[in-house]
C-alpha cells in the first residue's frame, strides 16, 4: 500500500479504510517511523480475533530490545483478522511496514475514531517534531 | 590472567566420578531406597547433575563473580536505581546470630528484640514520609505499589464509591501502570509539559469522580520536582481521589520534605536504594508502604505494635510488649510470607540508625549536589532537554550525535564499561529521545564525578566505529539481545 493513500493516528499506527459487502473494514499496521524509533523487535503480542476494541485503547503490545509499547485501536470495532505470521517474523514490520507487515483487520462499528487520524503528510510533520 | 577454563559450562567442565567429598564406608546396614519410600516418590533415573571438585566449583564461581561490575568495583551512576555503597556495617548487623538465627514460627515472647527493631522501622519510616501507618510486609518497590492500590482500592469499596480509573503521568516510573492493572485499575497516562512537568490542563480534564489515584513519582524520573505538587495533589483530593507518591526517588528529599507534607496519602519506600540495602546479591528487596491515618485500618497484616505499659500493667500481663497484630478485620489480608522480607529492613534499620535525622538530611543534600556538580560538566558536552537545575539525577539526550555521527546512547553506555565506569541508565525514560540518565548517588567524591565526566568527553571524541563495536575489554561484548529475548537457550543441550 501506498504511504500516502493511508491514515495515520499519533500514537503512530496507520490505518486503509476499506468497505466491503460486510461493512467497512479498517485494516492497520505500525508506521515505518514508529518502528525505526522502536529499534530491534523482539516480541509482538496480537489481539485475539472477536475481540472488541475501542478507539483510542490499547489492543496490542510491541517488545523491541529498549521497551514495550502499546498499539492503540484507531477505531472502534471488533477484531475480524490478525497476521499470524508476524511472531515469527517481526522483521516484515520493518522490511513491509504498509504491506506485509500488516497487524490487524477491524470491523469499523463506530466512525468516531476516524475523524483524530491525519493524512501522511500531517503525519509526517508530526514525526520530524518529534525526531 | 584471564581463565576461560574454570568459566566454562559447568555441564561441560563435568567428569563421571568427579567429588567434592568422599565418605568412608557406611558402618550401618544400608537398605534399599525402594524400600523407604513409596515408589510413586522415586524417579526413574538419577537427575543430570554436573559433578566437579570443590576447587572447580570455586573457581568457577570466584572468576565469574569477577567479571561483573558492582558498587563495590566501580562507580555505578544506574539512573533511577540509586545505586549508592551499602555499608558493611549494615551486613554485619544483619547477620549477627540474634538477628540471623531466629525462625519466624518462635512465640512472640522470644522475639522481642527483632520485633522492637520492626517497629522503630515503622516509626522511623512513617516520619521520614509524614504519613501515620507504615507496613513492612511488600516484597519490593512494585509490590509495594500493588499493596497500596488493593488498600486505596478496599478503601474505596468501603466507602461504597466505584472508582476504576487510576491516572499516571508519563514521567513516572514504569511499574506504575503495571501495578494499576495488576490491582485491577484501569491506567490513564497524564502528559508532560516539554519542561518535564505535570501538564495542568491535561491532569484537569482528566479528573473526575471515577479517579481512584494519580501515581506520582516525584522526583519525576527526570530528576525534577515537581512544582504544582500540592496543587496536583489539592486537585486530586477535591474529586475524592488519593494522591500515591512512587517513593523510589526519596534520596533526593529525606529530611528535607515530606510526601505527606506535600499531599500524598500513600508512598512505598525502596529500601535497597534509599536505605542502602544491597540491589540482589545480598537478598531480595522490600517495598514498605506508609500511608495516612485514614487508610491504616487497610494495610496488609500483620503489623508491629508496641503494646501500651498501662494496659500491661492493668492486667496483670508481663511482657511481651511488641507483638504482631494479626486482628485487624478491615486489612487487605497479608501479601507476604512471615515479617516480610526482613534481611534487607534491618540493613535499611541500621543504616537509619547510622546517620540519624542530621545525617539522612546530608545525605539527600549531597546526593542533589553531586547529580548537579556532575550535570553542569555533562551538559556541556550532551544536552540535557530538561537541565538547568536537577534533583538526584539528570537525563542527558544521545539525539543530535545519533543525527550528526551516528552515535547512540547504548553507543556511549557500551564504550563506558571499557574505562571501568558502570553504564548509565538508557532508553529510559521514553520521554526523552536517545535518553542517558545519570545518578551519582552521595557516594561518590568530586574525583570520581570528575574521571567520569572526563572520559564522558574523551568518549564522544573518539571514532563512532570504535564505539559501535564496543565493549571491547569485557568477556563477552555485545549479546544478540534480539535472539536472547526469542530464542533463549534457558537449558543445557544434554538436558
């Protein structure tokens, strides 16, 4: 996926907004700023699939070599897919940040969380204040 | 100099056969073990254990224990751990016979000499933080915090009020949230200002009659007092909330101000920093808590109390006069075994005893004005975001050599070791980008702040691929955390 067709929260995660027969789908990752701050991954800790999250609540929790972080939920919804593979391959998170490295898919329940996120760019000026 | 032999895997320096002793013959009918004990306690085979000399496994251990850094060997500047010197004076104490010796499950009656140093800590403690009740029962800092919340949490609940939010600001220690959830809160981070400050407005909009505590650290991590602290704390209380101080950083405050002067309802103390107890080695730590007047009845049993002469005297009863209070029908219950982790409190005892209210005042004094003697070398070297004036510690920023030369704090803290100074605290904490946090402790003199500071600059001078590759005098140099964290090898191969 393109960087620039995607949505960005400040807590870094980015999220393609997606609508299909079943509703619309927020499918999400962490930003490739996010995890070169975090340094060597070592551990990620993936939502069960069902499992309802909120916007703004932490869901999911990265481990690199410095701390563990929390991925906050950019929507409100439920859980309908997550990336097995990445256990055993957090290296795709830095290799794919917007494609392979893909965390989890949310049925979008409630739009609100929508309106906090930001376009790349927005996001971008974010990441050099903060670097 | 160097034996890599005697360090090697003790599976590995093994041989069939191999004693530390051999006894002579046994001189009395010897009988079969299955016929001692039932078959279901018998395993099938004998476990695998190395078998060595008595030298080897000396060696072994001896040259290991050396190739480790302590307070003992080196200056030790862990920010946020206070690794101060721990007195021998303290050991000695700790060990004598009296103390040492006695099992927990004695009557009362034979222990009142280590009852009486138990409840002098209490009281000692409970001053130091101006709060009235004091448990020694938590096993560590963390523990200490979990206690306090399940106090403020019965607290609560007898009051008939449900509160779940518990707020922590995000200059405070790392167990904070940890301890909130464990207690069955749920954690709500509180911004700081780019001054290392509690932000106001943020705290404001936060409070309601849903906030049950705001943990503070204050010190903050950042070595900095809080300014707004008692009208942090003055804002908490008017929406019924309690105020918990993380006591981890009370070097930096003891006899000068008080926790409970200040606000705070609850506090843990660290005594294996504070109070210089040993960090390991010597034992495991312990987490006191104190607390106001009105929380005492919820405090972990049992505690220590003085039985009042009077009543003594009126019935007739002899002493004991310390007892453990077990009765205390509105407690938590009790979060520890026995009297709690009573080795490390009676080096945190003597220690007390050692230096008394003059001296625990001199010793915060000379804590801050040796973090801030080494603070106005460091910054000239490193910026230090948050910097002019510091507590017990400061936090340098490894940023804009991370930019310039590529070089990072972990650079710096690995190159470090090979002039003989144990590494600072990095990473940590996350507020600050590439942090290096840096806590002389009172221990040291001006010459050692002055080396340090002094290979500091020759350190940042010196090629960045000499500091990628460092260290380079230690036994091993840099581990593959990332593997050692996913593919740990926690048995030997033969197991």
């Amino acid at each position: 996926m393109n960087q620039d067709d995607l949505l960005f929260a400040k807590t870094h995660e980015w999220v393609a907004i997606t609508t299909e027969d079943e509703g619309r789908f927020a499918t999400l990752g962490l930003s490739a700023f996010a995890v070169e701050e975090l340094s060597d991954l070592v551990f990620i800790e993936l939502p069960e699939v069902g499992r309802q999250v909120k916007a703004e609540e932490p869901f999911c929790e990265v481990e690199s070599v410095k701390a563990v972080s929390d991925l906050y939920a950019p929507v409100s919804g439920e859980v309908v897919a997550v990336n097995d593979t990445l256990p055993d391959a957090l290296e795709t998170l830095k290799e794919d940040p917007y494609g392979a490295g893909w965390i989890a898919k949310i049925r979008i329940t409630d739009d609100a969380g929508l309106t906090h996120l930001m376009d790349y760019k927005t996001y971008q000026r974010q990441c050099e204040e903060e670097g | 100099m160097k034996n890599t032999q005697d360090t090697e895997l003790l599976f590995d320096l093994s041989r069939p056969g191999r004693r530390a002793a051999r006894l002579p013959a046994c001189d009395v009918p010897e009988r079969p073990l299955s016929e001692l004990l039932p078959s279901t306690a018998l395993a099938q085979t004998p476990p695998n254990l190395p078998e060595l000399s008595e030298p080897q496994v000396v060696r072994h251990f001896v040259n290991l224990s050396t190739q480790n850094m302590s307070v003992d060997t080196h200056f030790y500047p862990l920010g946020s751990c206070t690794m101060k010197y721990n007195p021998k004076r303290n050991e000695r104490a700790a060990s004598l016979p009296g103390l040492a010796d006695l099992h927990p499950y004695q009557p009362d009656s034979t222990l009142q000499g280590i009852l009486q140093i138990l409840y002098e800590l209490q009281e000692m403690l409970q001053e130091i933080s101006g709060l009235a009740a004091c448990s020694l029962q938590p096993a560590a800092g963390a523990h200490g915090e979990l206690a306090a919340l399940l106090v403020a949490s019965a607290y609560f609940r007898d009051l008939g009020q449900k509160r779940s939010i518990v707020l922590v600001p995000d200059n405070a220690h790392g167990t904070n949230p940890a301890s909130a959830t464990m207690a069955g809160f749920q954690t709500v981070s509180i911004k700081t200002t780019s001054a290392g400050f509690v932000d106001m407005a943020e705290l404001t909009a936060h409070l309601s009659e849903q906030v049950a505590v705001l943990m503070i650290t204050n010190p903050s991590t950042l070595g900095l007092f809080e300014p707004n602290m008692r009208q942090i704390a003055d804002q908490v209380h008017a929406v019924g909330g309690l105020v918990y101080l993380d006591g981890a950083n009370m070097n930096a405050i003891l006899g000068i101000t008080r926790p409970g002067d200040f606000g705070a309802d609850m506090q843990h103390y660290n005594p294996h920093k504070t109070f210089s107890g040993p960090h390991g080695g010597g034992g495991p730590g312990a987490g006191p808590i104190c607390v106001t007047e009105r929380l005492a009845p919820y405090l972990p049993v049992p505690l220590v109390v003085r039985q009042n002469e009077q009543d003594l005297q009126k019935n007739g009863d002899s002493p004991p006069v310390y007892r453990l209070d077990f009765s205390r029908p509105k407690s938590i219950g009790q979060v520890r075994a026995f009297f709690g982790n009573v080795g490390v409190l009676l080096r945190a005892y003597a220690y007390l005893r050692t230096h008394g209210p003059e001296g625990l005042r001199r010793v915060a004094e000379n804590a801050v004005l040796n973090a801030n003697y080494l603070l106005s070398r460091v910054k000239t070297m490193l910026p230090v975001p948050q910097g002019d004036r510091c507590m017990h510690e400061f936090v340098a920023s490894a940023a804009q050599l991370k930019a310039e030369k590529n070089i990072s704090a972990m650079d710096i803290a690995k190159r470090l070791l090979d002039y003989g100074f144990h590494a600072p605290t990095v990473y940590f904490p996350l507020t600050v980008a590439e942090a290096i946090m840096i806590e002389p402790t009172e221990s040291e003199g001006k010459q050692t702040l002055d080396a340090f500071a002094e290979v500091l600059s020759h350190i940042l001078q010196e090629d960045p691929q000499l500091l990628h590759d460092a260290p380079h005098t230690t036994s091993i140099s840099r581990p593959d955390e990332v593997r050692a964290a996913r593919h740990p090898i926690l048995s030997h191969p033969e197991e």
